[in-house]
C-alpha cells in the first residue's frame, strides 16, 4: 500500500470510527484532518488549512444561507401554513386521501418558499397528522405523506443544501435551482399517484370527509393563496426570469414573507425574537460544519485523495454507469447513518471531480446527488426527519410507526431518480432554456 494511500484510508476510516463511538460530526471530521495533518507537515500546515478554509468561506453565494434558513424557520412559526392548509383542504372536497393529498401539496409550497425540510415537516406534523388521525387514516398513510413529501424542500428551489454543493462543485447555484424544479414536481406528484392509488385499493385507510363546504366558503379561502404566491414568485420567479441571483432573490424573499405575516398581523416581537435566534443557531452549526469540512477535504486532496478515488471509480474496463450506481449507492448507504449536512461535506468535494472526470453533466449530478439526499431524511435508522415527525406527533405514535411508513413513499423516491436518471433532460431543459 503507497503511502498516500494510507493516509487516504486513515483519513476516511478514522472519520468513521468516531462517527461510531458517538462523537459530534464536527469533531470526528476536524480531529483527523487536523491530526494528520500535524503529524505530516507540522504546526505550519494549520495556517495553510485556515488560509483555504477563509477562502471558501468568503464566497458569495453563501450570503443566501442564513437567508433562507430565516424564512424556512419564519414560515414554521408564523402560522401560514395553516392558513394554506385550509384553503386546499377546502379545495379537496370529499376526494377519498384528500387530507393525504393536501399535505403533499402544501410541503411543495412549502418547500418554493423556503430552502429547508423542518418547516414543512414540523408545521404539517402538528396540522395535517392529526387531521388525518381524527379523520380515520391509517398510521401508515398519514404519517407517511407528511414525513415523506416534506423533504422536497430541499429540492424545489430555493435550497440551502444547492447553495452549498454548488461552491463545493462549483456549479452554477442558479442552474442547480432551476434544474430542481421539475424533479421536485416529479416527486410529489408521484406521491399523490401513490396516494390516490392506496385510497382506490384500500378505501379503508383514507375515509373520505362528510364535511360540506359551500363554494362561497372555497372561494373565500382561495385568498390564503395570494401572499405564499408572491413570496413564491419574489424567490422562484425572479431567479428564472434572470432578474435577481440567488442571494438577491433570498433577501426579496426574506421582505416578502416579513410583509406577509404583518399583513395577518402576526408580527410580534416574540415571534422576530424567535425566529431570528433559532436562525442564529441552525447558520452557526451549518457554517461550522463547512468550516471543518473544507479543511478535512483541504488535507484528504493533499495527500492525493481525490486521485485514488478516481482511479478505484474511474478505472479501466469499468463502465462509467457502474461507476456512478457504485457512487449513489454509497451516498444511499451514507444517509442510513449520517445527516444529510454531513454527507454533502463529506462526499461533495470528491463526488464532483469524479463525475467530471466520467463525463456527466455535473448540474444533472448536483440535482441527483439532492434526489438521494431526500432520502437520507426518511432512511432508518437515523433519518432526521422521522425524528422530527416524532417530537411534533401524537401519542401514541411511535417511532416504529414512522419507519413502517416511509417504505413506499421511499419507492416513489428510487423512482424518481430512476426517471431522471433515465430522462437527464427532466434536469437540463430548464436551465438551458433560461440560463443557456
């Protein structure tokens, strides 16, 4: 075994046997880069590795982070969401699974309004779930179409976790959130599909209501739709139109969603307190784990890391397909046992050089790379939004009830990538289109 090749294998191993003995993602990936790094080069190389990690911090496009980290968080505080849930259930009438469905589509909102999973997850957790509950539908369906939909948050745009594997794999933010789009839509309307589908074959697990709603009652409350439409389009629509960038559409996004709760005047001084500390929190951890992240990929390219990996992925007579299946089985396994943050620090500067190197169009890889992401959050045993779900859900639902739930839904999942595996234009044609 070569030298460098020692070194790459104590880097990753070490990583994952602290990983194993519960110490904090944080340290286990900073204390080996920091110690092999010492042991190779001396105290000199930490202020080479602090030199490379400023410097990736002081990209731009990292401004959006906190941004959209304070909308996401705004957004499951404010109350909106109940609002919106309203109107739609309204709309769904006695559809059978339309209680199912509505949570499907309120988290797609959700998810144009913000760049993260924990507000539409948390936020329906509390309204939809026990809706669904009272209502008759089984554990399975309920909890599934709430635990499940919610991570296309991170998918349709705008999404904190593009920002960042677009500075890692430098690739365009803009054509990562414009390439997520179709793929977010794709997933959620195969949850619905799933969803109608379980309602003709098992009409028992999602009773249909026997609520009337007069059409003066639904033509009321479409007015909940007017300020997430605008928040939406301030977001989406000016990064697709080529008028804002990604952290300019953040900030018209922060205004936007900040007028709307004063609109339903439920701006308070508690709730600005709130959000803006739980902002606070969720940017430091995030900013942290970047911080230590480049360092470890600072000292693992150093002891030529990055070559191994291509030549064991990248090798002779090895079909390049076989290749990226061996990589996205990797990040699936990956995201069984470790948060989607640390998967993204940990695989996304080695991930991007190998895809280049294998001619894959590295927006279609950034798209995919979120698609198993998604995953990551609903995969037991440590799936983070199962455990969210569990902190907001009734009583008597456990944990396992969760983890018995996820499995289709997971299936719509693989499907969705599959599709766009197969269809890479489902991607491409989009950001082509608008940003050449």
């Amino acid at each position: 075994m070569g030298t460098d090749v020692m070194w790459a294998m104590i880097l990753l191993f070490g990583m994952l046997v602290l990983f194993i003995l519960g110490v904090p993602i944080s340290w286990s990936i900073g204390g080996v880069a920091i110690f092999v790094s010492l042991y190779l080069w001396g105290s000199v190389s930490m202020g080479i590795i602090v030199g490379q990690v400023y410097g990736g911090l002081m990209k731009v496009s990292f401004t959006a982070l906190p941004l959209f980290v304070f909308m996401g968080v705004l957004l499951e505080k404010s109350g909106l969401a109940d609002d919106l849930f309203g109107m739609l259930y309204a709309w769904s009438g006695k559809m059978r699974g339309g209680l199912a469905v509505t949570s499907v589509v309120v988290c797609m909102v959700f998810a144009a309004m913000s760049g993260l999973t924990a507000a539409a997850c948390v936020t329906m957790g509390l309204i939809a779930l026990p809706a669904m509950r009272n209502r008759g539908y089984s554990k399975d369906l309920a909890l599934g179409s709430v635990v499940a939909p919610s991570t296309v948050g991170i998918l349709i745009p705008p999404s904190v976790y593009m920002i960042i594997i677009g500075v890692i794999g430098r690739v365009s933010v803009g054509k990562l959130f414009i390439g997520g789009l179709i793929p977010g839509v794709l997933m959620s309307i195969l949850f619905i599909i799933y969803i109608l589908f379980v309602a003709w074959r098992k009409p028992e697990s999602c009773p249909a209501t026997t609520e009337e709603v007069s059409w003066a009652v639904k033509l009321t409350q479409l007015r909940h739709l007017v300020l997430p439409m605008i928040i939406i389009v301030s977001v989406l629509g000016t990064i697709m139109a080529g008028i804002a960038t990604p952290t300019e559409a953040a900030s018209l996004g922060c205004i936007t969603l900040i007028l709307s709760v004063i609109i339903r005047g439920r701006l308070t001084k508690k709730l600005i307190m709130e959000t803006s500390l739980e902002t606070y929190k969720l940017t430091a951890f995030n900013m942290w784990l970047i911080l230590i992240s480049v360092a470890f990929s600072s000292v693992f390219i150093k002891v030529g890391g990055i070559e191994i990996m291509q030549n064991l992925l990248v090798s002779e007579g090895m079909s390049r397909w076989v290749s990226f299946s061996l990589t996205m089985g990797i990040i699936f396994i990956m995201g069984m046992f470790l948060d989607p943050f640390a998967i993204v620090m940990i695989i996304g500067p080695i991930l991007f050089p190998i895809m280049a190197a294998l001619g894959f169009d590295l927006v279609w890889v950034g798209v995919l790379f979120v698609v198993m992401l998604c995953t990551s959050y609903i995969t037991p045993p440590f799936g983070a939004n199962i455990f969210m779900l569990q902190a907001v859900a009734p009583e008597d639902i456990r944990t396992e009830d969760i983890y018995h739930s996820i499995w289709p839904f997971l299936g719509v999942m693989l499907v969705t990538l599959l599709i766009i595996v197969l269809v890479p234009d489902i991607v491409l044609w989009l950001p082509n289109m608008l940003l050449g």
